[in-house]
C-alpha cells in the first residue's frame, strides 16, 4: 500500500520539498500556520488539513519544517501535534534544523506511542530545494530510515543516515559551523576585490571555479554583486542555527571562535532590523564595519 504523507511547513524550504512528493505520486495532507502558503500544493491536489493533529490522523508519515525548536515541539510532540492523531507504526520526522535534545526526545515520546521518530535536516538552501538537489542528514532508527528513504530520494541527491535520533541534527549543525566560516570568507574577499579597484563580476567568475570556489561563493557570492539580498536563508534562522551550535559546544566544553565571531555579527544584524534578509547581507555589515560600503556592481552591456 502506498505510504500517505503529512507535511507541516510550506515556507521558502518546505513548498519546493513538498511539491516534489506529490512529483512523485504520493498522496499528501498539507498544513501551515498560513494556509495561504500551502496553497499551491493544494491546487495540484494536496488535502488541507486544520491541524497538525489532523495532519497525522491522515499520515503514515508525517514530515514537519518550521522555523524553531519551539515550533517544532508544538507541530510533533505538543498537545494538538501530529503525534497525537497518529497511529502505531507511523512515522515522524522533523526536518527543521533545531536541537539535537529535542530531536532524542521527540523519537523517546513517539516511541512510547509505538511511533518512529527521525530527524532529517537538510542543506543547499532554497535553490537546492527546488532542484531536489539538497544534501540530507538524517538520524533515527534503521526501520525508520528504510521507509522514509524513497521520500527523501524525493527531494535531495545525497542522503547520509548518520545513527541515532539526534546525530542528524548535529551533523546539520556541523554543517552551519562550515557555513559560518565560508560566509566571511566569500564577504571579506569580494569586498577586498572591490577596494583593490577589480572588475569583482569578472574576479568571481574566475576565481569561482578554482581552490577559492565553494557553493557560496557562486550562488551567494552573485546575489551579493547583484546586490540580492532577498532570503534563501533567514539571517534569523541562521541565528537560531548559530546558537544551537553554540549550547552544544557548552554541553561538549569545547570553544569555536569563529562560530562565535559569526553569531556576534548576525545578532547585531538581528538587532537592528535585518533579520528577515538573506544571510549574505553579511556583506553589508562587514563593510560598514570596515568603515566603507558595498556597492552591487552592474552587469556591463554585451558580456
């Protein structure tokens, strides 16, 4: 019998994610906190419900991707969740990125209601979910992981079970240390580019396919020179990421400055109004900081 699939979530992730299921013939019943959201999933054949809870009564797996742990507590686990309306070999998996903890816990409370819990965050942000390109980390049990597979094929290109429910969640935030150092990275040495007098639309093109390359430098490094600055990432949720990272240095008595360095900066960004742009405005702040600012650079006539 073909698996019925709940989705909770249909932001600037979860609409791409959840249109590719329905690509591929499952049947899914869709909520978010503004249903208008859901909408066009809805329109391809989706059904809506009011719920979490009926979300779940409707699912033999339940997907859930929202903002923060909070969130995510209230859409599984809470008292109107999806947990609450589902049934005994069902299974839950949370693929927000949002704490380990909480991640071990949400697979502890399912289980006592004969419930698999997973978590699977992912990355390569808001094109990789359009191109079913995303790169998935997932935690949780084998059996889980064996019927959730097929959905996460889905969606993205690599897939990595990393172990038990939680180590998905930790490998996610691995991930965003990365993120965090790349993003100064890419910031620093466009902005040094452009002090030193070069044509920076030319230098990134060069520069974007050597040692220097990354995905940021070629996606986000363009957005900043066209001076893009529209979310595929929230600077808010990346916040919300960088102090995850951050509580689990506590609990493992480690130190990362440059995690540290990054959540200074992205807070103080938060703090003043900016926290609904991309994380690339990181290049804004970077230059105000340096005491100049970063002017897009206009593409020239007949390159």
């Amino acid at each position: 019998m073909a698996l019925r699939i709940g989705w909770i979530g249909t932001g600037v992730m979860g609409l791409s994610m959840a249109g590719h299921l329905l690509d591929k013939g499952f049947a899914l019943t869709v909520f978010n906190r503004t249903m208008a959201k859901a909408k066009p999933l809805i329109d391809r054949g989706a059904q809506a419900a009011a719920s979490p809870r009926e979300v779940g009564e409707h699912s033999d797996v339940v997907f859930t991707i929202v903002g923060y742990p909070s969130d995510v507590e209230a859409v599984t686990i809470g008292p109107e969740g999806a947990l609450s309306g589902m049934k005994k070999g069902g299974v839950l998996c949370d693929m927000t990125t949002s704490s380990p903890t909480l991640a071990a816990r949400i697979a502890e409370v399912a289980a006592e209601k004969g419930v698999i819990g997973m978590d699977a965050p992912v990355t390569g942000g808001d094109v990789g979910a359009r191109k079913a390109t995303l790169s998935i980390f997932v935690g949780g049990d084998a059996e889980g992981f064996a019927t959730i597979k097929p959905c996460l094929e889905a969606m993205g290109q690599k897939i990595m079970h990393c172990g038990a429910a939680g180590l998905g969640q930790r490998a996610k935030l691995a991930n965003q240390v990365a993120i965090a150092g790349v993003m100064f990275s890419v910031c620093e040495s466009l902005l040094f580019a452009a002090q030193s007098g070069l044509d920076v639309r030319r230098w990134q093109d060069l520069v974007v396919t050597g040692g220097a390359g990354s995905v940021a430098m070629g996606t986000l490094g363009m957005r900043m020179i066209d001076g893009d600055f529209e979310p595929g990432f929230f600077i808010n949720h990346f916040v919300k990421d960088l102090g995850l990272v951050l509580e689990e240095c506590r609990r493992m008595h480690i130190v990362l400055p440059g995690v540290e360095l990054a959540d200074r900066f992205y807070r103080s960004m938060q703090g003043r109004g900016r926290g609904s742009r991309g994380t690339q405005d990181l290049i804004n702040a970077l230059a105000e900081f340096s005491g100049t600012q970063w002017t897009p650079v206009p593409e020239k006539a007949g390159r």
